[in-house]
C-alpha cells in the first residue's frame, strides 16, 4: 500500500511539467521581474550551447558549458552556473528530469569584493547634500536610511508610509515576497513627509517627471549623477547605498540581528560579512610594523 502511494504520488509529480518551456516557467514564477530577466539570460544562453532537451543533458555537457564561459568575468561565470543548477535541481526535485547532473558542478569562488561597495559616511552624506533637487536628495536618503533595494523603494506608495511615534516607517515589499517594516530617523521621516505635497495614499512615492512612478533606471542613473557630482570612482550604484547602510549600522554599535532584519537578511551569517568587509581590529594593528 505503501509503495503504490509513493508511486503515485511520484507519477503526479512528474505530470506537473510536460516539456522544457512549462518547466521553466514554473522556476521562475513569483521570481520578480528582474529576477526572471536575469534566470531567463542565463539559461538561454546555456540551452543555446547545448542545443537539446533538458532531460537528454548530461554532466559532459553542463562540464563543457561551464568551460566556455572562460571569456566572462568571474562573477558573471559563477551567476550563470548558479542558475543553470538552480533549474536543474528545481526540474529534478519535480520529477521532469531523471537526474540532476547539476550537483557534481560546482561554480567558481571569486574574489569578494563587498569591501569596494561600502562608501564612507562622508561619501554618503556628501552625495545627499549635494544633490539639490528635492525628490533626489530624499530618494538617496531613502535608499540609504532603509536599506532598501531599488526595486523596493520603486515600488513604494504613500500607503507604504505610515507614522510611528515621533518619526515614521515604511513598509517594504521585496525579495522572496516579504515585507519588512523599517522605523526611520525622525530627519528622515520630516524629509520624506515634506516630499508628499498632498498625495493620496495610493499615488507613488516618487514620481517621475511624465507623473507616473519612477523607475528603477531612473533611480539606478540619480545615484550615478550623485556619486559624480560627490568625486566618488566606481560605478556606484543603489545597492552601494543598502552595503554601506549595513557596515555604518554595524560600526556605530547596531547588533547584526538588528541589521539583519532591517535588510531582510536570510540568515546572520550572510549580514556577518559586513563585519569582515570593514574589521575594526586585527592580528596586524598588533605588529611592530
């Protein structure tokens, strides 16, 4: 009786993807839209080297494909493996692949370079203070005070924006759909208020100038102009802002659990990389040299 429910049970399983394209479909549902941008790059460019079905790819073939991104920096070689197996692990857990040969591949350890994305806090504030035009300076705030994702911050209306004694919080929709809720500083709070100008509750936070919701490009191109403007080298992003908000949290005495959940962390050891990125001691400050 057993065996025939585990049969069944089995035979249902692999009923729930008939091909390739209904497959990854089903990987990459509930994925945002960017996400599934990425994923979808990536796994054309891995099925266009192959050129045959998912459940006919052997370990030789994922072996071979992996050599071929010789040409790719090695960050973007470890995100295309990383989502080749993410699918094939995804279609074997449901049944549609007989094997995944994605496990006997192991992507590439690259270097970190966390430590190269966090600014100081005077580069923080200088790109805030510089930036004169009201709906940037208080986006840059923004990103940096919650630790938002740009996507997150793009997504925000004002009934995202509530108060909370003294100063107020905002309520974030993000990664893995999870909504986090961050208090933020009381100059923050009087800052992004004095933006709202009599919005009703359902318009965006900040507004484009054709009055529909900004887009993450539009907001990715602010923090660029804002970190030029400042003499800031490197291709500066939003998330410089989200990297730097942890490792200033972290130095001035906030606990990585605190952290952690104010960047919607999956777990403390991932926000504990901060503490590595920008140490406040070593063996080495101990030498006579």
């Amino acid at each position: 009786m057993t065996n025939a429910i585990i049969s069944t049970s089995t035979h249902e399983l692999a009923q729930q993807a008939s091909s390739d394209t209904q497959l990854l479909n089903l990987w990459l549902h509930g994925k945002s839209a960017h996400s599934q941008r990425a994923y979808l790059s990536d796994v054309e460019r891995f099925t266009s080297y192959v050129q045959k079905p998912l459940q006919l790819v052997t370990l030789g073939d994922l072996q071979s494909f992996v050599d071929s991104l010789a040409e790719l920096s090695p960050n973007s070689q470890k995100r295309v493996v990383s989502s080749v197996k993410s699918l094939l692990s995804f279609g074997h857990k449901l049944g549609y692949l007989p094997f995944n040969v994605g496990l006997a591949v192991r992507a590439k350890k690259v270097k970190n370079t966390l430590a190269e994305r966090i600014l100081t806090e005077d580069e923080v504030l200088s790109m805030i203070h510089q930036t004169t035009k009201q709906r940037d300076r208080v986006l840059l705030r923004l990103l940096y005070a919650s630790a938002g994702r740009v996507s997150e911050v793009a997504g925000l209306s004002w009934r995202d924006v509530q108060p909370n004694g003294d100063s107020g919080q905002v309520n974030l929709f993000g990664k893995g759909g999870e909504t986090r809720t961050v208090k933020l500083s009381v100059a923050t709070w009087k800052e992004l208020q004095a933006l709202r100008n009599g919005a009703d509750n359902e318009a965006p936070v900040f507004v484009s100038q054709k009055s529909g919701a900004m887009t993450e490009r539009q907001m990715r191109r602010i923090v660029e102009a804002a970190a030029k403007r400042a003499g800031i080298a490197g291709n500066v992003s939003p998330h410089w802002l989200r990297h730097s908000h942890a490792s200033h949290a972290l130095e001035r005495g906030a606990s990585v659990a605190l952290v952690r959940d104010t960047l919607g962390h999956s777990s403390l050891a991932v926000t504990s990389r901060y503490l590595h990125a920008r140490p406040g001691d070593s063996s080495a400050l101990h030498l006579a040299v």
